[in-house]
C-alpha cells in the first residue's frame, strides 16, 4: 500500500525535475542544435568544421548566434517555471491533479518545441532578408501558444484520464 | 531528501526555491560567458585569432574588434599587418573596415598603402586596392582624386569597384556623385547596374540627381529602369523631415555613424541638423567626431554657429580629427566670406 502510494510521487518529482531543467537547457541549445544539423546534414559541410564555424560565430556581429539561443530559450524558461510552480506544488494525494497538470504542460512543451523548431529549420533552410526577424518574434509567438498548448493538453488529459466515478 | 516522501506537494517548498537559486545562477553564468566573449574582454583572443590559418575565422575577428572600437588598440598591429598584406580581398577589407572604428592614423595608413596599387599592372591589385579603400568609407576621403582617376580604368571590374569605393566614401559628394552620373552611361551594363545601385541605396538624392535620374527610368536595360525607380521612390534626402529625421538619428548611437555620414554627403542642404550635431564633437569615439567635423564643414555659412565649438576640436587628440576640424573651419569661413562679398552691393 505504501509502496503504490509514494512510486507514483516519486515518478512525478523526477518528472517535474526532469520537465524543469530540460525546458531550460532544451530551449538553449534547440536552435544551435538546428543549426549544426542543417550544416552537416543539409550543406554536407564535416562535423569538426561546422562545429568550429558555430562557435566563432556565436558572438560575432551579423551572426550573434548566443543571443539567438538565448532568445528562444526566454519561453522555455517561463515554461520551466510554470512546470515548477504548477506542477511541483500540486498535493499528491490527488494523483489526478499532478497527472492533468503534466499532460497540459506536456502539450504546452510539445507545441513550443514544434513551432521554434520548425521556425529555425525554415529560417536557415530558405534564408532571406528579413528572416532574422523571426528570431525576435519567435519569443513572442512561442509566449502565446504556450497557454493554447496548456489548454490542448488539458482537453487530451480530461479525455485520457477521466476522474474516477465515486 | 528523506522529508520528500512525507511531502503534500510533489516539491517542497525547499526544492522549489533550490531549483529557482539554480536556475538564476544558470542564467548568470550565461550573463559572465557573454560578459566575457564580448567587448574590451574579448581583445586577446580576438587577436589570437588574426593569426588563423582559416580567413574566416580573421575576418571574423576583424568584425568583431571592429565593433569593440578604440578599446581594441592593442590589435593595431595585427589588424595592419591583415589588411594591407592578407592574401584574401575579403580579409583586407574586414581588416580595414575594423581599422576606422579603432584608430583613424591606422585606418589612414592603409590608405596610404593601396593608393598607389590603384596604378599597379595587376588589374587584381587595383580592385583589391578599391575595395579596401572604399571599407575605410569616409575615412578615406582624400583617396577619392585618386579614386576618381580609376573611374576610366580599361578593367570593368576595377571601375565597378571604384564607384563603389566612391560611393561608400561619399565625401565630398560634389565629384562622387559626378563619377556615378558618369557611371550611368559606362560602356559596361556591370557597371551602369552598380552606379544604379549605389544611388537607389547608398548616395543620397538631391534634386539635381533626381533630375537626372529620371529619364534612366526608360531605360531599355529593365535593371537599370528598376533601380532607377527605387532610387526615385526613395524620400528626398534634401527634404525637411528627412534631415530632421537625420537629426534625431544622431542622437542614438546604432545609427549615429550612418546619419552623419548621410548629412556629410548632404552638404548646405543638412543645415538644419547643425545643433544635434554639434555635441559630438566631443564624443568618445574618433569616427564621430571627424564625421561630425565632415557634416558641420559640408554645412558651409549654415554653420557659422559652429565655430567656436570647432575651435575647441583643434587640440582634439586624433589627428585626423584635428585635420578634418580645420578643413571645416577653412570651409566655413571661406563660404561666409564669399557670401557675405556676394550679398554687399
């Protein structure tokens, strides 16, 4: 009885954890890691010289590729927050409530992560003029969809999860 | 950790704000990398890098310093050494484009260095020594005679380079826009597109250009039409909200050094924009005050509030600056003079 009691608990603090630090260090590194892929797997240009080229531009003029990281990463930390004072302080003895919370957060992530991923891959992949202006709004874009993510989840987890009949 | 299993919440309290603390101190080591990669801190690695066997990694460099400014003297030689002996073009300009940002003497050195090559037999040489001449931008101003002479050169491409050394000098406007009216009707579409081209984007119109640009927009060549189109759709650089714009540019140090050189080209016209001028000549960076020297000296009688403030600029510690402060004040007063004869009956 103990044991089914505290598992699901302790699931849930590596998962709150886990979802904390990895929105963090996830929405830092999501765009340098766009941009090595597509180096190495679009230009076919070697590892070990994409990887030199990256970080000499990282703060380079024009390029700045750190303040494009750091840009993007903005919402990932406001999502990481929100997952540590959402999720890290529901009550456990309702396994419900923490287990809502995680899918609808779940979706927010899942929805910010496709959209910065698909706005970095189209920025390099088709560059233009004023593409770099993507890399200002996406912040924006990514701020708005993470309640209309939050709510898509919690729709998915009201349909998965059902409270149980009393 | 062991209190964890008798916890309400799936974090305590004290977890919370240990991932908060955690969080804050990733964020400030985020802050002390950038601190550190960035500006004066950056210098000796910059340096280090010149020395790269890669030309991209110097030219990069070579920007970066650029952007540091005079914090980044003790590149001085490095940045030279690239911009006069490099054997990449791309190197030299970058090399030399960073020059005027640090050090207008250094800057003026490499000028010094390409204008005889604008005589070499090596055609290469002589388009190299234009585009490294027109990256100094204003800073080169007394190459543009020089300049001007290669706008007959037999080689297409070192013509085309020329005008755009010419136009990315842009002082004084006068002979520049001249070669570039000249350029227009080059025997060469190249560089008919390019004398187009400066005009649509980099000279400013005045209306005497615009007249002449005009018929350009029958121009059986369709490229040459559509630049001829931008260029007059452009606003009127000599217009009064234009230069009142240019004025309040001034004043925000993104845009300070393009809007003064915009008011450099403008001449008489730029008048108006003599007070938000006027403070930068104190300014900490050289490039500003010898472009706010080159507006306020292109102003002419306009300016003749300007003169004890220039006077002052006279023990400038640059002396490029210092030159450009007396050429002003010559100018000034030559026109006052010459206007005030004018104006006696």
């Amino acid at each position: 009885m103990i044991a089914t009691t505290h598992e699901p608990s302790s699931r849930l603090r590596v998962l709150t954890r886990l979802g904390f630090w990895g929105s963090v260090i996830g929405g830092l590194l999501l765009p340098w890691g766009i941009m090595l892929a597509v180096e190495v797997i679009v230009h076919q240009v070697p590892f070990a010289r994409a990887w030199r080229s990256f970080t000499l531009h990282l703060f380079a003029p024009g390029y700045n590729f750190f303040l494009i990281g750091l840009l993007t990463a903005v919402p990932f930390v406001v999502l990481a927050v929100l997952i540590l004072l959402h999720l890290g302080v529901t009550p456990v003895q309702e396994p419900l409530i923490p287990r809502r919370r995680a899918v609808g957060l779940a979706g927010a992530g899942l929805g910010m992560l496709i959209l910065a991923g698909w706005t970095h891959l189209e920025v390099l992949l088709h560059p233009d003029a004023q593409g770099a202006l993507a890399y200002l709004y996406l912040p924006v874009i990514l701020l708005v969809s993470m309640p209309i993510g939050y709510g898509l989840g919690r729709v998915i987890a009201t349909i998965l999860l059902p409270r149980p009949s009393s | 950790m062991t209190g964890n299993a008798s916890s309400p919440t799936v974090l305590t309290p004290r977890e919370i704000k240990l991932h908060l603390l955690g969080l804050v101190l990733f964020l400030g080591l985020l802050g002390l990398w950038y601190w550190l990669s960035t500006g004066a801190r950056a210098v000796p690695t910059l340096i280090q890098m010149l020395q790269d066997d890669d030309p991209s990694t110097r030219i990069v460099a070579a920007e970066q310093l650029g952007q540091v400014g005079p914090a980044a003297r003790a590149a001085l030689p490095r940045l030279l050494a690239q911009a006069t002996t490099d054997g990449s073009q791309h190197a030299n300009t970058a090399a030399a484009a960073a020059l005027k940002s640090i050090d207008l003497t250094a800057a003026r050195q490499v000028m010094t260095h390409f204008i005889p090559r604008l005589q070499d037999q090596d055609a290469q040489q002589r388009r190299t020594a234009c585009a490294v001449l027109g990256s100094l931008g204003p800073v080169a101003k007394p190459a543009v005679p020089a300049l001007l002479a290669v706008g007959h050169d037999l080689d297409e491409l070192v013509r085309r380079n020329a005008l755009m050394a010419l136009a990315s000098i842009g002082i004084p406007s006068p002979p520049i826009v001249a070669a570039l009216l000249e350029g227009l009707r080059d025997s060469s579409a190249l560089v008919r597109q390019t004398a187009a081209t400066q005009f649509a984007f980099t000279v400013p119109l005045t209306q005497p250009v615009r007249t002449a640009l005009t018929p350009l927009l029958n121009d059986p060549d369709r490229s040459i039409a559509t630049l001829a189109r931008s260029a007059l759709d452009k606003a009127k650089s000599d217009d009064v909200a234009q230069i009142e714009s240019l004025g309040m540019m001034v004043q925000h140090s993104a845009a300070r050094d393009y809007a003064l050189h915009q008011l450099a080209q403008l001449g008489p016209a730029a008048g108006d924009a003599l007070l938000p001028v006027l403070p930068l000549l104190q300014d900490d960076r050289p490039l500003v005050r010898y472009l706010a020297a080159e507006a306020i000296g292109a102003m002419g009688p306009a300016a003749k509030q300007a003169l004890q403030a220039l006077q002052q600029g006279r023990e400038d510690s640059d002396p490029v600056v210092r030159e450009a402060v007396a050429d002003a004040i010559a100018g000034i007063e030559g026109a006052t003079a010459s206007s005030e004869k004018a104006a006696r009956p």
